[in-house]
C-alpha cells in the first residue's frame, strides 16, 4: 500500500501545498489521513478475520454493492493509472538526451509494465521496490534536513496567500484526494493480504502492525514533501511547472539544491523508480480487482490468469488513451485523477464501514469504540467536504 500511495500524492500535491501555502496545510494532511485511515484499515481487519476479500464481503451484502465496486473501480483505474504512467514517463524524460515526446515515453513505459506483469516477474521487482522505497525516504529526510538548517527562501516581509477561500477549493480537493492514496487501494490491499495468507502464516497482529507501519510512513513521507515546498519553493522567483518533464526537472532540483548538485541524477533515479513503481502496483492492482470483481459476479471465486490478463490489458488500452489525450499535461492530469478520487472516495468509505460493521472482527485488529466513532466522523468529514465541492463547482 505505501508503494502505491507515495506517488502523485505526495511528489506531487504535498510538494504544491507547501509552495502555495507554506505551512498552513499541515493540519488538512493530518485530518485527511486521520479521518481515511478506518476505511484503509477495513482492507487488513477483514480480510485477516474472515479470510475474504473486500469485494467477496460486498458481493455478501448484496451484488449492487459489488457492482458499485466494480463499475468505481473500472473508472479509477486507467484514470490513476495513466497519471502515474504519464509522471513516470516525464521523469525517464529526464535521463533521454533528445527530446522525445511524452507519449513514446510512456508507451516504452507501458510495454515494460506489461512484459513484468504477464511474465510473472512483479515479486522479484517488488523487493527492489522496497529498496527504492528506502532510499527515498532516507533521501527525502536528508533533504529536509538541510533545507531546514538552510531556513525558508521566502523574504522576511512575504505574505502566503491564504488557502481557506472559495477559490481554493478546487486546489484543497486535489490534494486530499490522493492522500494518504485512493481509498479503493485498500480493496487491492485485500486481495494482496489474501494471497499473502495462503502463502505463508499471517497473524492478525503482524498484519495490523505492518499496516500501521506503511500508513505512518506515507504521512511522514507527506509532511516532509510539504515542507521540502514550503522551504525551497514558497515565497521564491520560480513558479512550479504544468508540463510533465518541466515539473520533473523541478522535483529533482528541488533535492539537488538542498542535498547538493553532486545528487540530481541519484535522486533523479530514485524518484523514476519510485513512480515507475507505483505505476507498476497500480496496474497489477486494479487490473486483480477488476478481474475478482468479474469473476464474483460470473459466480466463480478464482481469478484466472487468462482473465487477470484480459483486464490488465483494457485496463492498459484505456489509461494510454487518456494518456494521448493529457500528452504534456502532467499537473492537470494528475489534478483530474485526484478530483475524481476525493469524489469516489466517500462512496468506499461507506462500503467498507457497512461491511466491517457487519462482520465478526478479530479481537487484535477490531480498535473497539474509538475506531467506531473515528469512522463515522470520517463519513462526515469525506461527505461534507464532498457536498461543499459540488456546491463550489455547479452553483457558485
């Protein structure tokens, strides 16, 4: 899960926040991954008591809840998938000594996920990706590190603009869309903790632990990504970039300007392997879900390879195409991905809270009273905010 989520979300929308606002969002990521966390949670406490997927417990309360799943899941998926595929493109647009146009850099991109996947190679590649993993957040820290020693790049007499306007919505909505990660990743989470148990043994409280580990990193992760923007970038001459390897550029001299020039293709490497990936999780990912999803609904409970296949590859036909519609628009591709996150997001929400609350929960990973009333004040956070963005955007 801390695979797929540290991505767009945070190299992306934490890094704007702080370049905007400085430090005034610190206190929305906090929210917006306390008030997700029950419903990213619900992926691992049930999947652990009841040996099931998320999608087979809504198949259980009835199929218009799996097809509601289904038809929410089918639209995300080449929607996420081909922002990450367009980032991870823009960022091998780095180490490309000629110029080459983002959508033959993704294409490269997506022949290469595709030969991983159908191959059967993603498990080697996702032992790398924990390594990747670590040396971003070390990097990351040291990062942070320094430019705090080095103080904020804003003059003295710089007012930030203040992010609590109606004309900020929009901007407020992006990033908490995929913060902390889309939520119906704790679907595909399901389906990875499943096989996971029938490979090996997994007990309630190892499987909690390892989530609550991941959980805490992608907010670390987030938070420093805000400051790493409130410390180099806000206040400053230069205004972030919209085209894909002109915004690529800036997160890595963003590192290189604080770690020191010597690191630019060092960090440029890990921040490409890093999105490439998430983009690589995402696509086996959904591509797993949508096919259980099929399969339930078809009255079977076995996924297999011929299906996994077929909709991993509409799955890649779909994202590509929305990929040569964005072309060079990396930030408004990314924007569109989390808007229509934030606004799936509380409908996951209240599946996973009705399934949960419905299902005998092991003792170690049930939470008890706390979790339950954090839970409802999630749905109220998620669809309040959802109902003043509907609000914002077709009647004012």
């Amino acid at each position: 899960m801390a695979t797929a989520a540290i991505g767009g979300s945070h190299l992306v929308a934490s890094t704007q926040a702080g370049a905007q606002f400085g430090w005034q969002l610190v206190w929305l990521i906090l929210a917006v991954n306390l008030f997700k966390y029950p419903f990213f949670r619900a992926g691992v406490s049930y999947t652990i008591s009841s040996r099931k997927t998320l999608q087979q417990g809504y198949l259980e309360m009835g199929k218009p809840y799996l097809i509601m799943s289904f038809a929410l899941n089918g639209i995300s998926s080449f929607v996420n998938a081909a922002a990450l595929l367009l980032f991870a493109a823009s960022l091998l647009g780095y180490f490309v000594p000629f110029d080459l146009a983002l959508p033959w850099l993704a294409g490269i991109l997506l022949v290469s996920i595709l030969a991983i996947l159908i191959g059967g190679h993603y498990h080697s590649l996702n032992h790398v990706a924990k390594i990747i993993m670590v040396a971003l957040v070390v990097a990351t820290i040291a990062a942070a590190f320094i430019a705090w020693q080095q103080g904020p790049v804003a003059p003295d007499n710089f007012t930030s603009p203040s992010p609590w306007t109606l004309a900020s919505i929009g901007f407020l909505v992006v990033t908490m869309g995929w913060m902390p990660a889309p939520i119906e990743i704790s679907g595909i989470t399901s389906l990875w903790l499943k096989q996971q148990c029938n490979e090996q043994a997994v007990t309630p409280k190892s499987a909690l632990f390892d989530f609550n580990l991941g959980y805490f990193v992608t907010l670390l992760l987030a938070l420093l990504f805000l400051s790493l923007g409130s410390l180099v970038l806000h206040g400053g001459e230069h205004e972030l970039a919209s085209a894909g390897i002109g915004f690529s550029h800036q997160l890595v001299a963003l590192y290189a300007s604080t770690i020191g020039d010597w690191s630019r293709y060092l960090i440029a490497v890990i921040a490409f392997l890093c999105i490439f990936g998430s983009a690589l999780t995402v696509y086996d990912g959904y591509s797993r879900a949508l096919a259980e999803c099929y399969t339930l609904l078809k009255g079977k409970q076995d996924i297999s390879d011929t299906v996994f296949t077929t909709w991993l590859i509409m799955v890649a036909i779909a994202s590509f195409a929305m990929v040569l519609f964005f072309k060079a628009a990396l930030l408004a591709m990314l924007g569109f991905a989390m808007t229509l996150a934030f606004i799936t997001t509380p409908v996951f929400a209240w599946l996973n809270y009705r399934l949960v609350n419905r299902q005998a929960i092991d003792e170690q990973v049930r939470g008890g009273a706390l979790l339950l009333w954090l839970s409802r004040a999630g749905l109220a956070y998620l669809f309040g905010f959802l109902i003043v963005f509907i609000i914002w955007k077709w009647f004012l």
